[in-house]
C-alpha cells in the first residue's frame, strides 16, 4: 500500500520518536547553559586526574614499595580502560538515558577516585583506575552528547567552547597542581578531592540533564564492541609503547598490526551491521570529515605541547620544577583570554577563514618554541607561551564546533561516539609523538651539527609538530566558505508563547 511505512532499524525509531518528542531546547539569550557548565565541570575533573597523578608518581611509589616508572601501569590501565569502553558509550546512553548514564558514570568515578586514595599496593591501585577509566569512559562522550543534544545550533559555538575548556586546561594545570598536593600534602588527596565535587555534580546532573523518554531500544553489536575494543586496546597500548625509550619493538609492532587488522575489521563489520554500535553516516558529512582527519593532526599536535614543555624546560634549559610549571601556566592564560573572542571571531569571518588564519598562526606559535633557549628572557618565554595559547585555544573550539556544525540530529549520538574515539586516540598519539619527536631530535642533532646545543633535541621535536599541524591544515582547504554556516550565523532570539496559549 503506498500509505505503508518502509521498515526502520530499531535506532532509527528511537532518534525519530527521540527529535520529535524533545526537540532541541530553544534558548532566548546567548548566556552559557547550566548543563553546559556541568557537564564542562565533570569533563575538567576526570581530565585533570588523568594528568595531575604524573607528578604524585615518586611519593606514591615510596607508599607502595616500588619505582615511580612502576606506576606507570596505574596511569595506562586507566587509559586502556577509556579506549575499550568509549565506543559503546552511545548505546549505553541510548539504552538507558543520557541523565541516568551521566550521573551513574560520575557516581563511579567518584567512588572510585576515593577508592584510589585508600588503595595500600599496585594491584588495587590499577584496579580502582581501572574503574575509574570506566566512568570516565562514559562521562564525557555522554555528558557531550547531552549537551548537542539540548542545544540548538546557532547556540554550539559557546557550548563547545565550554566543553572544549577541561580540555585544553587540565594538562596545564594537571601537573603544577598535583606538585603542590604531594608536597605540601599527601598524595592521596589528589584523589580524595573529588568526593565533595562529585557529589554535588550528581545532584546537578539529575536535575540538569534531560533524560528524553524511549520505547524502542536497539540490540546491543557485540561483534562491532568486541572488534573495536581490540583495535583500540592495541592501537593505544602499541602507540604508548612507540614513546618508550626501553620498549621492544618487535612487540610495538605486533600491537600495531594488530590494532590496524582489527580497525579495518570493525569498519568492515559497521558497514554491513543491520544495528552497528557507530554508523559511519557522519563521515559523509565533509564538516566533519575534515574535522577527524586535519583534525586529528592538530589535536595530536597540540597534545604534545603539555608533554614537551615542562620536560625540555627541566632537562634541556635546567630550571626547577616550580619554575618550569610557572612558565607553561602562560598556556592556560592564552586559552583563558581567547575565550570571550572565539564566538564573535567565528561569527564575523566564518569558520574557514577562522580555522586557515589562526591554523597558521598556531602552528607558528609551535615554531617559535624551538628557537626557545636557557638564555631567552623569561618574558619571551611567557609571550611565546601565551600566544600560543591563544591559538591552541581557537583552533580547538573551532574544530570541535564544528564537527557537529552539519550532523543531523538523528545521526548525533553515533557522530559523537566516533568523535570521542577519535579524539581519544589523537591525544594518545600526541604523547607518544612528542616522545618519537625527542629520540628522533637527539639521533639528527649530531648529524645536523647541533649537539652541543642545549635542549636541542626537544627543540626539534617542536619542529616535528609543527610539521604535522601543517599538514593538517591542508585538510582544512576543502572547506567550502560557508562551511558550519548554520552554527556559525548569529542567532535571532526566540518569542516565548504566552502561558495561556498552550
């Protein structure tokens, strides 16, 4: 009958029933959301604890009995723990709401931080991360999607701007203030500090974030969970080995190749998956295409500085630890003051210009922290710093708006999943190329004839960076000029309907 409804995959049912029950929640103003803020709160303390425990690693290996370097274990099972679950965040959110799943994965990981700071060995303290590394999993790709999912799109610029804060905060600030903790402190309280805050996030969460009703719930992909978990478990751990210095490399490739065989089966599997875990429909959309490809390349690049920097200010310059942390905090004022300007920047000019120009000007920003030496004027140093940051942050709140700029509503909860894989792994492997960017440093400096010269190896590892951020930005020339136009238009404010008229 021509009346008849063709048949529709479960998901499918559920984002129809889901955008027309609960449209996006139209605001009047352009003031930040409170949900908005929440969910940027809860993103800023699980991203500070995965970097504020790197400087809390040699007292918390006295209280145990072994190496700082031993730790490192408590560090990547967390790590390993976010890449395995990350993937099926979007079917959990689906199945069981985004205010029940965002508020059980802050429960989680707020007992299990306090957990943390009771464990007496390794083997609890990895298992506690562990947990931890699983609500982590789920609160920042869910509280993400909750927030594109209540905001209308003229309004996402300043949302993302607001998730993308913990973001490019947290590793700055992670380490100086994990310092001051262990030592002025214990390091326990690294951990114990999130008990008050994440209760009251858990009360916030249930009021703040809307939890839209469901009939229909897709099966669970167990085949695309099982395959995915694979390649990213290998992919990240293989990748973390590439930046150890004492790694086996047969064994570095082993992970590698297998992480890639199991990549392309999962994209294999969600191709031809009746009800796959991520649909690929997104990576149609050229928006945000660009976004995961040139994308990726700048979050790797930016995701290098917070490593670089404290360690070729201690071991190549030779300052001390407080001095170093004092410097790379110009970063975090850079992003702090870019903030007010992002919105009205993109507005007037529209994200290509925005994205080309300012991609230019980071990647010089990146440059000009290799021609950095012991003898530069500490006010040299800050202003490098702090213009960079003012460059790290545009570009990233740019790229991240717009990834969403174009993705209907029915495809969010599978375009967010994929972005936060993505950008899962882009952070991994900014580390571990900072660290390839230092041993290849120190293998060219002798033969370009710059040994002698202090911290050259990090310098070059600057250089290497900047060469990938570059790179990245070729992928930006595809953008169209209206590219994100329907985020980036200036929003006209919304008549409320008078009470009597519903």
């Amino acid at each position: 009958m021509a009346n008849e409804k063709q048949p529709t995959s479960a998901l499918t049912e559920i984002r129809d029933a889901d955008t027309a029950d609960n449209p996006p929640e139209q605001v009047s103003s352009g003031g930040i959301s409170g949900m908005a803020l929440l969910v940027a709160g809860a993103f800023f303390m699980e991203y500070i604890d995965g970097t504020v425990i790197a400087t809390a690693l040699p007292q918390m290996g006295v209280t145990f009995g072994v190496s700082a370097v031993d730790l490192n274990i408590g560090m990547s099972a967390y790590l390993l723990t976010l890449a395995v679950l990350i993937p099926a965040s979007g079917w959990i959110a689906d199945r069981f709401g985004s205010r029940q799943v965002f508020t059980v994965a802050l429960a989680i990981f707020t007992l299990s931080s306090v957990l943390c700071g009771l464990t007496q060995n390794v083997p609890q303290f990895v298992l506690m991360r562990i947990l931890q590394g699983a609500g982590g999993a789920l609160m920042v790709p869910v509280g993400r999607l909750a927030v594109l999912r209540s905001t209308p799109k003229p309004q996402l610029i300043k949302a993302i701007a607001t998730l993308t804060w913990p973001a490019l905060v947290a590793p700055i600030l992670g380490p100086p203030l994990g310092g001051f903790i262990t030592d002025y402190s214990s390091w326990r309280w690294i951990f114990f500090i999130n008990l008050p805050l994440g209760i009251v996030a858990i009360f916030a969460a249930w009021k703040l974030i809307p939890n839209p009703p469901r009939t229909v719930r897709p099966p669970f992909d167990l085949i695309g969970f099982v395959t995915s978990g694979i390649a990213m478990l290998s992919l990240v751990y293989g990748l973390e080995l590439t930046g150890r210095q004492d790694a086996p490399w047969p064994y570095m490739l082993l992970y590698l190749l297998v992480g890639l065989l199991a990549l392309f089966l999962t994209l294999r599997h969600l191709q031809r998956a009746e009800n796959p875990m991520i649909r690929l429909n997104s990576i149609k959309v050229l928006t945000f295409r660009v976004t995961l490809g040139g994308g990726s390349l700048f979050r790797m690049a930016i995701g290098a500085v917070p490593f670089l920097l404290p360690i070729m200010f201690q071991v190549g310059f030779g300052m001390d630890a407080f001095h170093a942390g004092s410097l790379v905090l110009a970063v975090f004022a850079g992003n702090l003051a870019m903030k007010p300007a992002t919105t009205p920047l993109i507005r007037h000019f529209g994200f290509r210009k925005v994205l080309l120009v300012n991609g230019t000007l980071g990647a010089l920003s990146l440059l000009a922290c290799a021609f950095l030496t012991p003898t530069t004027p500490s006010w040299v140093i800050l202003s490098v710093l702090f213009y960079g940051g003012l460059c790290r942050s545009m570009q990233f709140t740019g790229i991240s708006t717009l990834a969403f700029a174009d993705i209907p509503q029915s495809d969010m909860s599978y375009a967010n999943t994929l972005f936060s894989t993505a950008v899962q792994l882009s952070i991994g492997m900014g580390i571990t190329i900072g660290a390839i960017g230092v041993r290849i440093g120190e293998k060219a400096a002798p033969l370009l004839g710059m040994g002698d010269l202090p911290g050259i190896s990090y310098r070059l590892a600057f250089v290497l960076i900047t060469l990938m951020s570059l790179i990245g930005l070729v992928d930006l020339l595809r953008l169209p000029a209206n590219a994100g136009e329907s985020v980036s238009r200036k929003p006209q404010p919304v008549k409320r309907k008078p009470a009597s008229g519903r």
